[in-house]
C-alpha cells in the first residue's frame, strides 16, 4: 500500500521586503495563496530496524537525495517521532522545478502528510527501552504546532503548505497566519522561458536598499504596517459564511466561476496597492517579464485581471480573473507572445485539505 498526495502550487498575492539584516536573511510580508495546479507526490512506508530514505521522481532535475526538500522533511519527522522507517517518495512534476510557485516546498509539506497517513495505517511501534511511544512525542497532543517548526526548519516557504487557503507570512515567511478566504477565482500562470536567480534578486534589492538609505529600522516599520494592512483588508472584505463549495472544495456558479459579479477580493480594495517588491529588481534585468505582466493585466480593457504580479521572485507570474472566458483570453495573448502559460483557480482552505489526499493504491 501507499499514500498519493496532491502537492499544491502557491503565489504570492503581495511581497513587500526588507533591507538585509545581520544574519544575512531579509524580513518579509507576503499574502500566500493557495491553487488548484499541483504535483503528485506518493509516500511508501514500512517500520524497520533502522530508517532508510529513497526518493525518485519523473523529472531528472529534481534532486533525489538529501537535498531535497521532502527528503529534509521525512528524515526530521521521523527523528522527531523517534520512528525507523524504510520510506519511499515518488514526486509526479507537473509545476515548474522552479520559478516562484513553491513547488518544492509544498512536496516537502505532501510528503509530511502521506507520512503521517502511513504510520497512521501502521499503527503505533512497539516500546522499546530509552523510547518513548509515537503517540506521546509524535502524531499526538502537539504535533501540530512542532511540524510547523520543523516545516520552518526546511525553508521559509515551507509552513505556509501547512495551512493553506490565503496565508499571511512575517519574518523570513515562515511566520504564518491563515488569513480568511476569498471565493475562488481562475487563475492564469506564465512560465517563461526566463530564468531568474533568487541570491541575484536579493542582492539587486541590497543594492536598491543602500541607493535608497533604507534602514532595518525602517523597514521594520515598512512591514509591520504592510502586514497590518494585508489583515486589516482581508478581515473586513469578506461576508461571513462566503460561498458554498462544491465537492472540490471551490465555489460553483453555474459554468462560470464566480460570473461577472464583483469579485470580493476587490471589494477589500487590496487590488488597488498590493505589489511584489521584486518587480523593482527583477524587471530591471528582464524586461520581458514586464512586458508578460503587462499581457496578463489587459489593463483599461473588458477582459483586465482583477490583480497581476510576479510571484515570488520569480520567473512565473500570474494573473487573476472573474470569469473562465476573461482567463482564456490572457492565454491568448501570452500564447501569441510565445509564452507558456497554467490555466488554474485559487484554492480555499477547506478545499485545500480535503482535496489533498487521493484514494490509497495498492
């Protein structure tokens, strides 16, 4: 038997970013958002005498050692949980290896929860003297709050796929807050061709920082405000109860999702001044992926985004939309600029955790 696990993509609905600190990380205020669009990834574990990890995948640029995200994860899990395990993970790409969409980190999270369903089927180990019980110190009182920690331990990126929905993210991103959800929207992912180097955004946005006199100080203060006002928009922009969801967990009006009524991410006015603080950088070195941004807002016409931004720093961008046919259209555009493009929705919290799991295979 194994455990199948969707493995969700994110965006970044907003990034605003600090000046570098000593510890040579940089604070961070960011909006997650959960999609549909995911990896499959599929856990295999049996107890045994001492723990052994293997990891394949169907794509060749994804590592299959100890370098890999959910490699990381299972080896402090299961140490964390004082369980030996032989444990298989096979990782199914269907998202960008790179390119802003957390792909990596949310297999880390996919591989965590088929764990937890394999040793939930096995049962509890056997004691043994000097070890405590898997329920006393593992999948029992406190494990919630100590996989986030782990999770955190991983990447920064990593918590936020243990919540999922519209996440809130402080510090170096890995301080989540579950913000409250908006109905679903389509969701149109560009995945160019370009790649873009994370340290070299960084260090662009260093050198922007020092050209700019922006303090530490500063830009804690910066930050703290931004992140008071992403839950500020996000608490009061949304009716209680929302829509009602379907069995997939997203919202169904008729054939269009969501119609040509107001969008209630709009109706919080974040729309109107939630940007990524990379775009500054990362569009000084590729301005192709302005020009890929500017396609997928269609701004001042009849199909325009609701919101359009790179996510993360990059190369994938996004463009968010009312209805299928407004989506479709931005594909057009970018399919006649020749670049790729994801035709997803956003997903909601509730629909994020029921849809995870897929029947066991045998």
């Amino acid at each position: 038997m194994s455990t199948r696990v969707r493995s969700h993509a994110k965006i970044n609905l907003g990034l605003g970013i600090g000046a570098p600190r000593p510890d040579g990380f940089h604070a961070l205020s960011t909006v997650y958002q959960t999609l549909e669009v995911h990896d499959l990834v599929t856990v295999t574990a049996r107890r045994a005498g001492e723990t052994h990890l293997t990891l394949t995948s169907n794509d060749g640029r994804v590592p299959t050692d100890a370098r890999n995200t959910a490699w990381k994860m299972i080896a402090l899990a299961l140490d964390e949980i004082r369980v030996k395990a032989e444990v298989a993970v096979h990782i199914e790409k269907r998202l960008p290896v790179q390119g802003g969409l957390g792909a990596g980190s949310a297999n880390a999270v996919a591989a965590l929860v088929g764990l937890e369903a394999e040793l939930e089927r096995l049962g509890p180990a056997a004691e043994r003297p000097g070890t405590e019980r898997q329920e006393s110190k593992g999948l029992g009182a406190g494990w919630a709050a100590r996989r986030l920690e782990l999770a955190a331990q991983v990447g920064s990126d990593v918590p936020l796929f243990l919540i999922g929905g519209a996440v809130l993210g402080m510090d170096r991103g890995q301080e989540v807050v579950p913000l409250p959800d908006f109905e679903p929207v389509w969701c149109v992912v560009a995945t160019p061709a370009v790649g873009v180097s994370t340290p070299q955004a960084f260090r662009d946005w260093d050198a922007l920082c020092a050209t700019e006199g922006l303090t530490g100080e500063a830009s804690d203060d910066k930050l703290k405000q931004l992140s008071r006002a992403y839950a500020s928009a996000f608490a009061g922009g949304f009716p209680q109860g929302g829509q009602r969801a379907g069995s997939s967990g997203v919202a169904s009006v008729g054939g269009d999702l969501a119609g040509r009524q107001e969008s209630a991410l709009v109706r919080t006015g974040i729309t109107s001044w939630i940007v990524n603080d990379f775009e500054r950088v990362v569009f000084h070195q590729h301005p192709s992926l302005a020009e890929i941004k500017r396609l997928l807002a269609a701004a001042g016409t009849p199909e325009a985004a609701l919101h359009a931004s790179l996510s993360g720093s990059g190369s994938a961008l996004f463009g968010l939309y009312l209805t299928r046919g407004d989506a479709e259209a931005a594909q057009r555009r970018l399919a006649e600029a020749g670049t790729e493009s994801l035709l997803t929705r956003t997903l909601p919290r509730a629909g994020y955790w029921s849809e995870m799991l897929l029947p066991q295979a045998g």
